[in-house]
C-alpha cells in the first residue's frame, strides 16, 4: 500500500512538471513571493521542525488551509498604498512525506489557489492580465531532510533540509516562478524534557532572476535569498491541568529571509533589500489526536512584521495530518505504549512474553538460555550438553556398614 502511494505521489509530481503550457514563460510576475509554506515533516508546527526524521518507511499526509490578507501591497516612497494585487488569499497546501531509514525523509508539497482578488488599478507591468487569477496553482516541491545529530531524549540536534521546486504554477499567481529554485538549510535545535530552541539558516537559488515590476517601472531584481528562522516549543505536558494527555505543542518563532544577489542584504548591492526582507511572528498550538497520537490540527497565526513583498498583514493557518505507523518498532506483537522494550523484540520462550523484553537467562543462574538445558529452573554449570544449567543428581551417600566376620 505505502509503495503504491509513492508511486502515485511521483507520478503526478512528474505530470505536473512536464505538462506543456503549464508555467508561462513571460507572464509577469513569474515570481513565487510566498513567505510561508508547511513542512512535510508529519510532526512539524507552523514554522519549525524537529531535527529528528519520523521513522523508517513511515507515510504522512497533510493538508494546509490558509487566509491571508494583503501579501502583495504596492506603496508609495512615503508607505502609503496604492494598490493591492493580493488583497485576500485563500489557499490550500497539500503534502505528503517518506521516511527514509532511522535518519532521512522525503517528501512533496504542491499549493493550490482557492480565491484570490487585489484591488486598486495594476499595470499591467505588475501584472501582466491585470488582475491575478482567481484560482490556480503553485510550484510543486520536492523536500529532503537528513538528521545529523538525533535529538529524540534532547540534547543538541543537528538536520541538513533541502527543497527544489518546479514551475508547475501560474506565472501571475505571485505562487509560480518560470525556472525551478534550489534551497539548502541547516537547521539546529536545543532541546530539554518540556522546550526546545531551534534556529535555522539557509540559502536559496533561482535559476533565473526576476525583474520585477519590468525595468520600464523601475522594477527590482528578485535574485537569490536567505531564509531563516527562530524560535521556541513549548510541551505543556507537565501542566497536567492544562495538557493532561500530553497532545498539545505550543509554538513562537521568527522567520523570513535576506536577499542573498544581485540585490543584498542591510541595503547592499543592488537597490531593494527592503522589498526582499520579509520578517514575520508565529504562534501556533500543534493537538495530537488518536490514541497513539498519529493525528493532529495545527492551529497557527502569522504576522507581519514589515512591509516586504510577500509579508501580510495577518495569516490564518488551520492544519490537519496523520501519520500511517504499525506501533510496534520491534516486530513482536506487543504495541510500543504496552512494551518495556520497544526496540528489542520480545523472545516468545513461554517465560514472561507479555513484558515485551526478551530474557536472555530466565532463571539467572548465569547460564544463558540458548546454552541451558534447563531454562526455567536454576542449576549449574555441566561438561554434558543434556544436563547443563539443570540441578545437580543428588546422589546418596555410601553406606558404610561394617564387614561380616
């Protein structure tokens, strides 16, 4: 089943790469301003991620609904606005990830515009029908995570995350470049038994920069970037009042980018680091659902903290995922949350099986059970194959009776 899911998610991913007509090479923008997008990780929050991967072979799906408001204003010098190619936003983000070995993951992530309208009058060097179109579709990614450093019981962790993305989507969206883009970030988190601190720090090349609005308008050169992030998780598992079961993950972190050329950063190189500089403040509260917690709503908000393009003014996210995993790690038939040891596989010999833990030595008389003939009952050490581990014969003594004379 897990297979031919795969196989499906890559054969679609395919047809939307190469279906011609698709991109549209010279619409104007061309140019994917998103400054928020889900990870495929099926235990992310809204903007940060652990290091760790989710496990061998393990399938996740999810789906991201989201309403932003003003993500595309244009302003005059002095910041007042004159009009609005994205006033209102709803879109919808589906995904889906593999877990690669004890330490990789894979995954595809593909938005879809639900209804978008502007307001105001936009030149068509802005836009190039005039107007962005009410619904369409984004750039599909293709997402990888390897764990450097695993930090399940805390401690440091340490994650490598790639993304590339291919233009599968409207070239007047502001969700669709012309040329695929490559992003690679290292990604390091903090953690301890109820808070993690995480940061993350990465760049982002386009094959093809873009002038936008055109040149005629005094467009900027949207170029290469460097995304980032920071933030904190907070398990409020301990404050049994408020999370007796342990379901919620509460969530604060910054995140953005820096233009990284020909435009650069702090106001270097080409003008317009500003349009380039998205900042924004989330806040979200992660619920597990299911007895094993394989299910989750994510309830986030999004916050703008400038005027850069891409940044709105406000962003809603409601997130909803579950996980396909078997609970039972070692293969031996007793659920993780029921087995003792969850990575060793119970050794089913008759001799307290339900404990989950194979038992090398039953009756701990020092003679392992694959060399005991006696398993369950104490003994000692024997030169006989057949007798070792058994209790020793006990042997009468001689009788000593005087001889007849």
């Amino acid at each position: 089943m897990r297979s031919r899911t795969v196989a499906l998610a890559i054969h679609c991913a395919l047809a939307f790469t190469f279906a011609p007509g698709v991109a549209v090479a010279d619409a104007v923008p061309s140019l994917d301003v998103r400054t928020w997008a889900p990870s495929v990780d099926p235990r992310a929050n809204l903007v940060l991620e652990p290091p760790s991967s989710p496990g061998p072979w393990l399938v996740s799906m999810s789906a991201w609904l989201r309403y932003e408001n003003d993500s595309v204003t244009l302003r005059e010098p002095s910041g007042a606005v004159y009009a609005r190619p994205v006033e209102d936003l709803s879109a919808v983000d589906l995904a889906m990830s593999l877990g690669l070995g004890a330490r990789g993951l894979v995954g595809l992530r593909l938005p879809f515009v639900l209804e978008e309208h502007g307001s105001g009058s936009v030149a068509t060097s802005y836009v190039s029908s005039g107007t962005v179109p009410t619904s369409s579709i984004g750039d599909l990614s293709l997402l990888g995570k390897g764990t450097l450093i695993d930090n399940d019981r805390g401690g440091l962790g340490l994650a490598a995350l790639g993304e590339v993305t291919f233009p599968t989507g409207s070239g007047t969206s502001f969700m669709g470049e012309s040329e695929p883009t490559v992003t690679a970030r290292m990604l390091a988190d903090l953690s301890v038994r109820v808070a993690s601190v995480q940061a993350s720090l990465g760049y982002t090349v386009r094959t093809s920069h873009v002038e936008w609005p055109t040149a005629a308008s005094g467009g900027i050169v949207f170029g290469n970037s460097i995304p980032w992030t920071f933030g904190v998780v907070l398990r409020p598992a301990l404050l049994r009042s408020i999370d007796p079961d342990g379901r919620h993950t509460w969530e604060a972190a910054l995140h953005g980018s820096l233009p990284g050329g020909p435009v650069g950063p702090f106001g270097l190189g080409q003008p317009g680091s500003a349009a380039e500089s998205p900042a924004l403040l989330a806040v979200s509260d992660r619920i597990a659902i299911g007895h094993y917690h394989d299910g989750f709503v994510l309830l986030g908000v999004d916050v703008g903290l400038d005027h850069a393009i891409g940044v709105p003014s406000f962003r809603a996210v409601i997130g909803l995922g579950v996980r396909f995993a078997d609970h039972d790690k070692d293969g031996d038939g007793i659920p993780d949350d029921e087995d003792q040891c969850p990575d060793l596989a119970e050794d089913r010999d008759g001799f307290e099986d339900a404990d989950g833990c194979p038992d090398a030595d039953n009756d701990d008389d020092g003679i392992i059970d694959a060399e005991d003939a006696c398993p369950n009952v104490p003994g000692v050490r024997s030169p006989d194959r057949r007798k070792n581990g058994c209790p020793a014969e006990v042997i009468p003594p001689r009788e000593t009776a005087e001889p007849i004379k």
